[in-house]
C-alpha cells in the first residue's frame, strides 16, 4: 500500500525509474479498482499525464502494467502504439484489448518488425491474417500459414498457392501441411512438386526419363485421386464436379481410382458425369446387375468397350480389398489385361489403348511392391539358413572391370 503523498513524490522525482514505478503502480491500481467514480476518473487521468513522461523507461513501465489487461482503457493503448518502437510491438503483440480494427488500421502504414508482432498475437482474426498475407512479405506468409489456430479463408489459401506455393518450397510445404488446405489447391500443389522432381537433377540424373515420367505420372494419378476419396468422404462434392468441368477425369484417372479402392471419389465422378444422384449410384456399384452398369456408364457417354472393361473391374472390386491389400491389386490387373489381350487376341482397339497402357503401367508397378513384400514376409519368417550352391572351375565366369 503506497501513500497518495508518496505517490505524488515519486511522479514528481527526477529519477525516471521512480516515475516508472509509480506508472506501473497507477496502472495496477487503475485496473484493481472497485471503489467511488471520482478516484477511479482520477487514476485515468493519472495514466493519462504518464504518456507526456519524456522517459521511454516511464512510458514502458506503464504500456508494462496495461499489457495483459482486458479492460485497459482504450486510448492510453491507442496512444502506446504510436510511442517508441519497442513499446508499440509490445502493445501490438500482447494486449487483448486491441480490436481487430485497430490492426487493420496499422498494418498498411507499419514497418515490418510491426507486422511480425502482429502476427505474433496470440488471437488472431482471419481479416487481420489476410491483410498481413495481402502484403507479400515471404517470412510473414511462413509464420502464418504455420499457425494452424488461424482460420485462413479458402480462396485466401487457393491464392497464395497459386501465387507463391507453385514456385517457393516452403511455402508449398506450409501449405500442403494444412488440413483445411482446399482440394482445389491442393491438387496444384501436387502438380507443382511432381515439376519440381522432374527438373531436380538428383532425380533426373538418378532414373531414366521414361521411367520417371511414369513414376510421377502414377503418383500424380494417386494423389488425385486420393484427394478425391477425401473429399468424398467428408461429403464435399464440389471437387469431382470440378474436375469433370475441366476435363480432368479421364479413362485413366477413373480406372486408377478404382485400382487404388478409391470407390467414393469414383463414384462421385459417375455421379457427375451421368446426372445421376449420389445415393443412387452408390447402390448400382455395390448391387447392381451388369446391365444396370451398362446403362449408368451410358450415361456417361462412355464406348462400349471401356463400358465393359469398367463394369468388369467393378465386379472385382465388390469382391476384392483393393483399398488396403496390394495383393488383391495385383490379381485383378493381371487378370484384367490377360483378359483384354486374350479377349482381342492381342489386337487392343483403339478406344482401349490408353486403358490398357495404364493397367501395363500399374502390373509392372504393382509387382514390384508386391515382391518386396513377399520377399519381406519370407526373410522374416524363415528360420534355416539357405544352402549356398558350390560353383566348379568350369561354371565360374570372368566379369568384365567396371
């Protein structure tokens, strides 16, 4: 408890460390009262006549009593901004008082280490985290797409993935490791880091071109889709529509989507393209006759040969994990082109040519992983060593030096 004439004495000492102390403690009581109107007038006059304090340790004092405080009066902060640097990133950074109008205010007229402590609050509200992004500044773009408590708007996101997360990494990275991130923008991420493999001379210089472009093509395929799955399950159909309204589901992504037990992003692209409702379509792919089939893929606009093809691989999914198990994969694309090249006598028409490039692409791809788990599975599980094979003078062959 501090005397009022001890107060007085300290407002009115030279030494500015006195001053501040009673700046913090005008402060404290100002915030602490509950007693008449009058002393309550008389201590936001107080704090008033501390922003006249030539001291900036005077001035810091008080913004350091006020910093934490809900109820801090509005003008001694508004005033507080415009002090010393130090003193405004503090206002700015901690104060809960400050509305998001009062950001918005400073932002277009501050200087970067200003948008930092903005940036730094610990509510932020969307309005004030877009007009820090619509500034440009790359580390400020980084920080708040970091911040997974900031609700940044969709078109906001799809923006500064088409502006900045297409050719920055980082940023790409921030991106892409949002979960409110939408689909849309997404999907061009993804593009953007299957060109970036491909011009990366680590990955160009370590696989043939032909084979890499099928590696990034598969890849792009499976994330595609499997944004789609996402999105379908979480009941947002906008995605399939949109890309059937670009023209970017193809035999091949159709094909691929079932392949990887993508089912509800493929449905939702039937869905689409037959005008078909959701729930209906859903039922004809689980229960549904081959005739039935035939005449939701008529619907379209599907040949009769990819009609028959997709209708078969349907069959095989209804009874076949192609979702988790990489074996059942395997089986049904073997057995897909065994039977294309058998049913064609090895002649594939030309409207099949691109499926059956893709079910070419995925045997040799699918093989392979499924021999590294087979191989796996067998390293793990026997117990007995091989028999090593003895080789004669005769059988041993001289090999040409590296």
């Amino acid at each position: 408890m501090v005397a009022y004439q001890d107060f007085v004495a300290l407002c009115q000492s030279t030494d500015s460390e006195d001053r501040g102390r009673a700046a913090r403690l005008a402060a404290k009581a100002y915030l602490g009262h509950h007693g008449p109107a009058d002393e309550h007038a008389a201590l936001y006059a107080a704090l008033i006549g501390f922003l006249d304090d030539p001291s900036v340790r005077v001035r810091g004092a008080l913004a350091y009593g006020l910093l934490h405080a809900h109820d801090a009066p509005r003008p001694v902060l508004l005033a507080l901004l415009h002090d010393s640097p130090v003193i405004a990133r503090a206002v700015v950074q901690y104060s809960p008082a400050l509305v998001d109008a009062d950001l918005m205010a400073l932002i277009p007229t501050s200087d970067e280490p200003m948008r930092h402590a903005v940036a730094m609050r610990e509510h932020l509200g969307p309005r004030v985290a877009a007009a820090l992004i619509g500034t440009g500044e790359r580390s400020l773009i980084l920080k708040l797409l970091d911040r997974s408590d900031i609700a940044l708007p969709p078109d906001l996101l799809t923006q500064v993935a088409a502006d900045d997360g297409v050719r920055d990494a980082d940023v790409r990275g921030a991106l892409l490791a949002r979960s409110d991130l939408p689909p849309k923008a997404r999907l061009l991420l993804v593009g953007a880091v299957v060109e970036a493999l491909r011009a990366t001379r680590l990955v160009c210089g370590s696989v043939s071109a032909n084979r890499l472009g099928r590696l990034l093509r598969d890849a792009a395929d499976t994330a595609l889709t499997g944004i789609g799955e996402h999105e379908a399950a979480a009941g947002r159909v906008p995605y399939a529509a949109e890309l059937v309204d670009a023209e970017r589901v193809s035999t091949r992504v159709m094909l691929h989507a079932l392949v990887q037990g993508h089912v509800m992003f493929f449905a939702d692209c039937i869905a689409e393209l037959s005008e078909v409702p959701r729930d209906k379509v859903f039922t004809l792919l689980e229960f549904g006759s081959r005739s039935a089939l035939n005449a939701l893929l008529v619907r379209c606009g599907l040949g009769e040969a990819v009609r028959n093809l997709l209708s078969r691989l349907i069959f095989h999914a209804r009874a076949a994990d192609l979702a988790d198990d990489l074996a059942s994969r395997h089986f049904v694309v073997t057995a897909l082109t065994e039977e294309l090249i058998a049913e064609h006598m090895g002649q594939i028409p030309t409207e099949l040519e691109e499926a059956f490039a893709y079910l070419s692409e995925q045997n040799v791809i699918l093989a392979r992983r499924a021999a590294r788990g087979v191989m796996s599975a067998f390293a793990g599980s026997t117990q007995s060593h091989l028999p090593s094979v003895a080789l004669g003078p005769e059988c041993r062959m001289a090999l040409p030096a590296a």
